[in-house]
C-alpha cells in the first residue's frame, strides 16, 4: 500500500446495483458494491463463477450487454465525476484512452481477421488521429514494450498465428496503448499455461507501476492475487463479503466463506492435509435466501443468519467483513497461534 | 447473460466434507447437512436431460410456434384432399363438357372450367393425391435408405464409410433435377412411382450425408463407448443407443424434403418429363394453362396457388420441426 | 497464399474431369442411335453410316470418345455439332449471352437485396424490420422457383402490366421478373444467413473489445462486426451461383427466354443428346470454376483459411 489512499481516488465505486431482466426473473448479479482505486495501486476482485464480478467490469467499462443487463443505482465515480451520468460520446471516449480492459480469452477477443498491428494502431487512428504508417509504427513499439520478439515483422500476422501467452501480450498492448488510468484485467491468465500466467502476470505488474496505473484485477485465482494485488474484495453472489488489504486477508480472514476459499488452496508444505472445498453452490440470483447469501453453505450459520443480512461493516481499520460473527473468527484465529 | 463462463473454481464447487480448521461455533461442517442450492442463473444446465423430454420440450416449444400451428393446418387440409378428394368436391373429375372449355370463375364452376370443359375446382382438388404420393414416396424411401447408408458409413468409419462416401459424393455432384430431367425423358410410361423411383435415385444423398453426420457426433459419445465397454453387439448399440440419438435432424429434413420433391415434381411434369396424361397432376395443369396465360390466366393461378400453398405447408412444418428437435437452436 | 492456390488449382483438374466424364456419359443414356436419328425419315447407305460414326468418333471405346471430346472443347471450343450439323458453339455463342444477362440479373438481386435484408435484421433484432425480413424470407425460401415464377408473371405481368411476361424483346426490363423469380430462394437464404452471422458477430468477444476500445458505434458494427459476417455470404453467393444455372431450365421454360437453360430442355425433349452433354459440359466448367474463384476469394477474406 502506498500513501496514495490520502489522495483523490481514480475511481470510486458506490453502492452500485446491476440486475439482468430475464424471462425467469429479475437477477441480481450485482448488489450494493462499493470498492476505491487509487493511482498505481491494485485492487483484486476475488469470487466464484456467477458471484458478479465480471459485471462489475463491465459496469465500469461500460460494456455490459443493455438489454438484458440494467444498471439500477450507484455511482461510478472516475476522477470524482459519475460515469453512469456522462453522455454517451464522452464516455465512449474516456473508453480506451483513460480506462481500458483487458480479457479473458484472447484468441477470441482480437478479431481473428484483421492483423494485430492493424488491430493495436486502431486505438492511435481513432483517438489520437494519426494516420495510418505512423500508427503501425507505434503499434510496433507497443509490441515490442510487452515484449514480443520480432514486432516489426510480425505486426502484419493474425491472432491465430500467436501463441496464447503473446495473444494476451497483444491485448496488454492494445489495452496500455494510450497510456491509460485505470486497466481493468477480467481473469487475464486464466486462459493461460501456468508458467505463462506468471509471465504475464509479471508484464501486467511491471506495466502498472511505469505508467502508475490503477489495475483492477478480477480473479477467482487467489495464487495470483497474493503475489500482485494491495487490496482485495471478495465477491459472493453480487456482494462484497469482505474487503481489505491485501496482508489482512491471508493473515485474518474474518468471513467464513474468504476462509472457506483460502483453506481450498493446495499447499505445498501440508502433503498430508485434506484439501478443504466449500460444499454445495452459490444461491441462484433471480431466488435470494433471505439472510446471508452464504449461510446455506456456511459450516457455521446460525438462525439469525438465515433471516437477518449482514452489513458490511468495519472490524478493524481498513478491514470490512459482512458477517455477524467475523469478530469471533479472528479472535479465534488468533487462539489457535496460542502456543498449546 | 452476459457473465462470462469463467473457469469453473474447482475448489469452491466440490461437494466434499469440509471441515473448517477452526471452527468458533460449535456446529460440526458436514455436507450432508448442507442443502444444495439450485444452479445460478448462467450456470451450466446439468446433463441429466433424457430422451423423453428432448421430444417432449420439443413438442411443447411446437405448440407456441405460429410457423407449425399454421402450417400443420395447412397440411391437414392438403393431406385429406389427396385421401378423400370427395369431402370436397362431389362432382366427377371425367365428367366434362367441351362446350364450357375455358370459362371464368363462376358460381357454378368456383375455379372456372379448363380446355376440355371441366369443372377446374374439381380437377386442381384431384390434383392433390398424385403430388402427395410422389412427395411421399420419396421422402419414405429416401428416409430409409439415407438411415442405413448413414448408420453404415457413421457407425463403422474406415473403409465402409470411405466406399458410400464416394458413392454419395458422386451422385451429389449431378444437379438432381438434370439428372431426374434426363432419366425420365428415357422412359416412355410415368406414372408416380417411376416419377418417385427416379427422384428417390437422384436426390438421396443430401440425407444420406445429414444422417452420416449426425451418427458420427454420437458414436464417440461416451454412452456409446460404455455400451461398447460392456460387451453390446453392434445391432443393439445402433438400435438402443444411436438410431434414437441421430434421427432428430433427419426427421425435420425429411418433412422439409417432401415439399422439395412436390415441387421438383410439379417442374417437371411441367417441363413435359414428369406424369402424362389422363392423369390429374398439378404439373400438367400448369404445362396446359400456359399456352392461354393471357386469355385465361385463371387455369394457371389455381394449380400455382396450391403447388405453392402445398410446399410451403411442407417445407415451414419440417423447418419448425428441426428447429424444436436441435438443443442448439434453444435461445 | 501461393501455396494455397497452387493447391486448389491442382484439386480443380480432376474435379473437372470425373463431373464432365458424368455429363458424358448421359449420352449414352439416351434413347436410339444418334445416327439413326440424324438420318430421320431418309434412307441411309451402310457406307454413310459408318462415315458419320467415325466422324462422331462413335467406333472408340467410351473413355477415347471422352477424351477427343474434352480436348476439342479446351482446344477448339468445339463442343461437337447438333444433329443438323451446325456447331454447338454457334448455338452457345448466340445463347449464352441471354443466359448470362439472367444470371447477372439474378445475383445483383440476390446480393444487393439478400446482404441489405440481413444487415437490416441483424442490427434492429427483434424490431419490426426483422420481423418483417424474417417472415418475408420464411415464405421465399419455401416456395418452389416455378411457383414463384408464375405468381410474378400472373401479378406483375398480366394483372399490372408492369413487366413483359415472356420473351426478351425489352432487353433489361424482360429479365426483371424472371431475374426475381430465379433469386427469391436464395436472396432468402442469404437474408437469414447474414442477419445470422451478424447477430452472432455483435455478441462476439471481439466486437466486446471493439468496444471497450472506445470505437464508435458504427466503427464497431461496420469494421469489425459486419466485416466478418460477410465472409461466409459471399461463399454462398458465389456457390449459388453457379447451382443458379439449374434453376435457368425451369425460368426460361416458364418466361419463353431463349438461353441456354430453355435449349436444355428443348434438347431433352428432341432427345438431341450432344446439345444436352455439350451445354450441361459447359454449365459444369462454369460451375467448377466459379467455385474455385470463391474459394480462393474466401481466403483472401478470412486469413484463418489462408494459413492452415
């Protein structure tokens, strides 16, 4: 964590609500998400398939499908002024050039019929109004900025011709071209070989502290956030269960489900302990349990669980959980490193 | 939705007995006493899906398709105008009047009479049956042997699959109307069946290669390899587990087909190589009205109207039919 | 791409071959002896006789009679004689113009109208325009081509007096109907095709980037949505039109155009063998040829194709 927290933030989230309109119902993928970013700092979304943390990137890029998709309420604050307010061609422009993303599955993301220096010098050409020869130039430097060996020559290939890790390199490069603010990664090594995905990883991280961007990193990986991130939120079904920095979490998980997640990662130092999954699956989205969206699952919910919804709410400085007991799991955390 | 799949966590979603490591409440974590929730919106949808309800979701999403309800009606009318011509019209298709040739639409004659003074209504409700035979004949028998060759080269692969293959490429490459147009100009009496049998020669291996390649999206299948596994005979994995998974496009098809064939029918019996005379054929209706198109238009419109209402009936039905049999087609 | 072409060349010839050698053997499927039939109600001399069958190479065995066949066409465009004696190319060379005419018709319509349809219905899905496209191109793509023929020609010819209904004395005007009749199926077919893949490309991950790129609208649905839902139409059109051939039999026959398709079927009937083989040989190499341009057109359009 840098001191940076004092300043203004990039961007600043506030209770934002995003719901899908389906024939089967009204899903509420996202509900009441609140999370800060500041310059050069990391922040990652941690959740599960279906927990909403796609939507938010979404939401903030500006990207999510309209209809079905919905944005009921909330701010999207970008440098203190609301993207959810801005017209559309202003926001259309802050696009690319101030907050920019990049995807999961590359292959599928570029256009598989256009060559990727085209696909890079695009960003310069419609932003910046350069022309065509000068944008291939700096599509080729972008290129050779994320590492790609021989640019100049394979400027003119398609993004089949690449293998997944350079794909992703190419995203990254498209994605920093005009040295944007914010960069919004949605799970960018997962598609990836796993000594790739330290690579890129790596890249991402380097990129970010040069042009001290904000990253956003939206994961369900928690290897990779370790390594790369200042802050976490963990997500479930559209909520935040717990936020903080990133040392709080690994150290003191106060949410039943942030420690289910954690105790599900083989380690390699306990070969002979169990690998703990949490049972069952997430609530769907359009039917909510009344209580705690997680108490169905959780080992330890008791009855005010199941009717009364924990808040979000503060438990030590910069640490936010919602669970009515997170108090008791940290203390009893901290029992257990007792010396019996 | 617009949520990316994302790699399932693989971790979070495993049923097992956990026990959290430090547990503050007394409550023991064990599974059994977890209810599982039901699968999120975007989740996958689960593979327990039988055959029963393949058919029955497909039926149910017919009902609400204006496309089937329309046609299906359609088809109903045209279907019964071929088996009982009598339910519509009482008047003796032979029995003419040369004195009344040609006449306009009347009160008395509801589509005029044709060259020789017959009541037209009578001769174009007639019409039906001949079309209907040849379009059925050869959709049946094109079905069955498309479903052997298919099964055949799909089930077996190798040198089998290589030998119908290039037969079926063969016969594919001659435009089956040139085809039918040359063969049946060889044979001097046509009537439906030679129609149908040479249709059926020149037209299969469109189906044949549909049903080819539905058998082989199933044969790899893992139920198959099971069967395979446990010892089946070749005739009952066909029979049991890959005729039942593979005939869904070909039976839409198939319906589609009939309408092909009523209309490669009705051309050709119009270009003077299909069925001949005495018989009541809408080709030939449409060969005789077309050297009076400006003085009696009327002989023409009719039998047009109904090879027209007839194919489309056909083709819609079968489209719809595909469409409710193909789980990929589900929005 | 050199490679690619050089391949597709190299599959073109025998593809040539074995579908005209089909074509060739129809004549043989053809009723009585061509000599005979030339000869008609005439008596003829034994001496005569065996004159015409080695003019005709009648005496060779199939495949040499095949072969002298094919080499007269690639080298002489000589594709053999009618039973009067007039060459073929003479008939095709005062026919084949009017087909051609047809056919360019039909595929502007095809093209023009099919593309513009799709586009329309792919970007308003579900508004009324693709309402409209979608049930105009269920009732196309259902109809016969003889139905749809002889429902132009009672409406449009005979009831409104727009069109000529039959023969081609008004030049452009003649082909307009009979242009439409040939083109409805497949002008439906490529409507649904391009809203298709339109529909699918706008849900695509690329035109997703497109717009996170922070493109217009319209830069996003013209450069990368609908740039790559075209490549499969232009197959299909380009594939069409040369199956648009067949359907030139049945529209000339309906609309009395002398091309080459209504001399098809007038052969048949007259059971004039060679003009059958010599026209259906050349509708053929047309056929082939145009799908070879396709396919090298498609690999110049979509590179996934140029490098495998």
């Amino acid at each position: 964590m840098t001191n940076s927290s004092t300043a203004e933030p990039l961007l600043e989230v506030r209770d934002l609500q995003v719901e899908f309109r389906t024939k089967a119902g009204t899903a509420q993928a996202v509900n009441g998400l609140n999370v800060t970013l500041h310059a050069g700092e990391t922040l990652a979304i941690l959740g599960e398939s279906g927990s909403g943390k796609s939507v938010t990137a979404q939401a903030i890029m500006g990207i999510l499908d309209m209809p079905p998709g919905h944005i009921a309420g909330g701010e999207i604050r970008y440098r203190g002024e609301d993207l959810l307010q801005m017209p559309d061609e202003r926001r259309r422009r802050l696009r690319g050039m101030n907050i920019s993303m990049i995807f999961q599955d590359a292959l599928s993301s570029l256009n598989p019929v256009l060559p990727v220096g085209w696909q890079i010098g695009e960003m310069f050409r419609v932003h910046r109004g350069v022309k065509r020869r000068e944008a291939r130039q700096k599509a080729v430097e972008m290129m050779e900025r994320v590492g790609i060996p021989a640019a100049e020559k394979r400027a003119g290939d398609f993004p089949h011709q690449f293998s997944g890790g350079m794909r992703q390199r190419i995203m990254i490069a498209m994605a920093i071209a005009l040295d944007p603010d914010v960069l919004i990664a949605d799970e960018p090594t997962t598609a990836l070989d796993v000594t790739v995905q330290a690579q890129v990883m790596r890249l991402l991280k380097q990129l970010q502290e040069e042009f001290n961007m904000g990253l956003i990193l939206i994961t369900h990986d928690l290897g990779v956030v370790a390594d790369v991130a200042d802050k976490i939120a963990v997500m479930y079904a559209g909520r935040v269960m717990e936020a903080s920095d990133v040392y709080s979490i690994y150290s003191s998980a106060a949410h039943p489900y942030t420690r289910g997640l954690l105790a599900s990662i083989p380690r390699v130092d306990g070969a002979d302990e169990r690998l703990d999954a949490i049972p069952g699956l997430p609530p769907a989205l359009t039917d909510m349990p009344p209580g705690c969206p997680f108490s169905p699952r959780c080992a330890f919910a008791t009855d005010r669980c199941r009717t009364e919804r924990p808040e979000l709410r503060e438990i030590a400085a910069g640490h936010t959980a919602a669970c009515h007991y997170a108090e008791d799991f940290i203390t009893a955390e901290e029992d257990q490193h007792e010396p019996a | 939705m617009s949520e990316k799949t994302e790699l399932d966590d693989a971790a979070a979603r495993t049923d097992g007995t956990a026990t959290h490591p430090t547990a503050p409440a007394s409550s023991t974590g064990s599974a059994a006493a977890t209810p599982d929730a039901p699968d999120p919106a975007g989740g996958s949808g689960g593979g327990k899906e039988t055959e029963a309800s393949l058919w029955a979701d497909a039926w149910r999403s017919l009902r609400r398709n204006p496309w089937f309800l329309v046609s299906g009606a359609l088809l109903v009318v045209i279907v019964a105008m071929a088996i009982v011509p009598q339910l519509f019209t009482s008047v003796d298709p032979g029995s003419c009047d040369l004195s009344k040739s040609r006449q306009a639409p009347s009160a008395e004659h509801w589509f005029g009479t044709d060259i020789q003074g017959c009541d037209y209504y009578t001769r174009v409700i007639h019409g039906a049956r001949n079309s209907m035979i040849v379009g059925v004949v050869v959709s049946i028998g094109v079905f069955a042997f498309a479903v052997v060759v298919g099964l055949l080269a799909g089930y077996f692969g190798g040198w089998v699959d290589g030998l119908l293959s290039r037969i079926t490429d063969m016969i594919f490459a001659i435009p089956y109307m040139l085809g039918a147009l040359v063969f049946l100009n060889i044979i001097d009496t046509r009537g439906p069946i030679q129609v149908a049998l040479v249709l059926m020669l020149f037209t299969w291996p469109t189906s044949a290669r549909l049903m080819r390649g539905s058998v082989m999206s199933v044969v790899n299948s893992e139920y198959v390899m099971a069967a395979k596994a446990l010892g089946a005979g070749h005739l009952t994995i066909m029979r049991r587990h890959i005729l039942p998974n593979s005939l869904g496009p070909l039976i839409g098809y198939s319906t589609v087909f009939i309408g092909i064939i009523i209309g490669a029918e009705a051309t050709l019996t119009f270009l003077g190589v299909g069925l001949q005379l005495p018989a009541i054929s809408w080709g030939l209706q449409l060969t005789d009205a077309q050297s009076y198109v400006t003085s009696s238009p009327h002989l023409l419109l009719f039998p047009v109207i109904f090879v027209g209402v007839t194919v489309f009936a056909f083709m819609t039905l079968g489209d719809a039919v595909r469409d409710a049999l193909d789980p990929k087609s589900k929005r | 791409m050199t490679r690619y072409i050089i391949r597709r060349l190299l599959q073109f010839i025998p593809v040539v071959l074995v579908s005209t050698l089909i074509v060739y053997a129809l004549n043989f499927l053809m009723p009585g002896d061509p000599i005979r039939a030339l000869a008609g109600e005439r008596p003829m001399s034994e001496a005569a006789i065996a004159t015409m069958r080695e003019q005709y190479n009648l005496n060779d065995p199939f495949l040499v009679q095949y072969g002298k066949y094919i080499w007269g066409i690639i080298t002489a465009g000589d594709f053999g004689s009618t039973f009067s004696g007039r060459p073929l190319s003479d008939i095709i060379a005062q026919r084949l113009p009017t087909t051609l005419m047809l056919a360019a018709v039909t595929f502007a319509i095809q093209a023009v109208i099919g593309i513009i349809a799709g586009i329309l219905a792919g970007l308003y899905k579900d508004r009324f325009i693709d309402r409209l496209v979608q049930v105009t191109t269920v009732v196309m793509v259902a109809l016969p081509t003889l139905v749809i023929g002889f429902l132009l020609q009672l409406i449009f010819g005979l009831n409104l007096d727009w069109f000529p209904i039959a023969g081609t004395r008004d030049g452009l005007v003649s082909y307009i109907l009979p242009g439409i009749a040939l083109a409805a199926v497949s002008t439906g077919m490529a409507a649904r095709m391009v809203r298709g893949e339109l529909v699918d490309a706008l849900q695509s991950d690329y035109v997703r980037t497109a717009t996170a790129k922070g493109l217009s609208r319209r830069r996003v649905v013209l450069r990368h949505g609908l740039r790559n839902s075209l490549i499969p139409v232009v197959t299909f059109l380009g594939a069409d039109l040369a199956t648009l051939l067949g359907g030139t039999m049945v529209i000339e026959t309906v609309f009395n155009i002398p091309g080459l398709g209504a001399m098809i079927v007038d052969s048949i009937k007259g059971q004039e063998g060679t003009v059958v083989v010599g026209i259906v040989t050349l509708f053929l190499l047309f056929f082939v040829t145009v799908n070879l341009i396709v396919d090298l057109l498609y690999a110049l359009l979509d590179p996934r194709i140029r490098y495998e």
